[in-house]
C-alpha cells in the first residue's frame, strides 16, 4: 500500500472536493492519517470503498473536524458493523451529510435502528445497506423511521428473503 499522503496527493480532485480512495486497501490506520489531514476539509464526496475499514476506522473519521462538509459517504465493501454506523449518524461532524453507502459490510439491525433514530442527519436522502445482515426488526425501523418522510432512496435487501414459515407444533410437513 502506498502512503495515504501519496494516495490524497494523487486521488484529491483539484477544487477538493471529491476523494477517491477506492480498493487501496487503507485499513483503519490509513482512515485515521485521513481524518487528521486539514488539507481535508473542503471535500464533498468520500470515497472509501474496498479499504478493510472497520469501526475503528469509521469512526475516526465521524470523529475529524476536517469532514464537516462531506456530503457523500461511500464505504462498500468494507467491514463497518453496528457501532461504526452509530459514530456516524451520531457525530456532529456529519451534518450535512445527504448520501451513505453501506452496501456490502457487517452491519445488523442494531446499525439499522440506529439510522432509523437519528437525529443529526437530517438532510440524508440516501441509503444503501444492501448485503449487510440487516434482518426484520431493522428493516421495520427504517420502514418506520421518523427520517422516513425525507428518504427518497432506502436500498436493502428483500426481507422475505430471511423470512421462514414457523409450523406449528405437531405439523409433519
């Protein structure tokens, strides 16, 4: 892996506003050099997919004064679960933030409620928590989430997928 200095040096659009880190393999480590980059502070889209990220990571970067206009999210494929969600949704410093990409990490329910309930990501219009391990009670929180009226695009997996026939006692089928 090459440093994550070289890799903003040469991923940092010019207006600095768009980073793309995609498949370099940053680890937490490499997330926590980004989130102390000042250099940081004007981008807009984030994008981090395919970088083993876990909490750790994610939530060093929920933590940095220096995403506070970040916009758009993207950590696909990474492996983020239910705590690194809550740093998110419950980090001031991701106010503005109008699209997340979850797709393909390890996050539950108890990630999924917690998007549900948040409080200061009150311009999100976005999701994507599709092949995750999002199960019925997270999908009945997103469906019922107070944010509901201003998400214009929840992606997650079909439910009934997930969902088996409970057979009464005595059945034999």
């Amino acid at each position: 892996m090459a440093s994550v200095d070289y890799l903003v040096n040469q991923f940092l659009s010019e207006d600095k506003r768009s980073l793309d880190l995609s498949n370099q393999n940053i680890g937490d480590k490499g997330a926590g050099r980004l989130a102390g980059m000042k250099s940081l502070r004007k981008v807009r889209r984030l994008s981090l997919p395919n970088n083993n990220l876990s909490d750790e990571g994610v939530k060093a970067l929920a933590a940095s004064e220096f995403f506070t206009n970040v916009r758009d999210l993207d950590l696909y494929g990474n492996v983020v679960g239910d705590d690194g969600v809550k740093a998110i949704v419950e980090s001031p410093n991701f106010i503005k933030l109008k699209k997340l990409n979850l797709y393909g990490n390890l996050i539950e329910d108890e990630g999924a409620v917690a998007i549900a309930e948040a409080e200061h990501l009150s311009k999100l219009t976005h999701v994507y928590l599709n092949a995750n391990r999002i199960r019925k009670e997270g999908v009945e929180a997103l469906k019922n989430a107070r944010s509901r009226t201003r998400l214009c695009h929840l992606h997650v997996d079909e439910i009934e997928e997930y969902i088996y026939e409970d057979y009464g006692e005595g059945d034999d089928d």
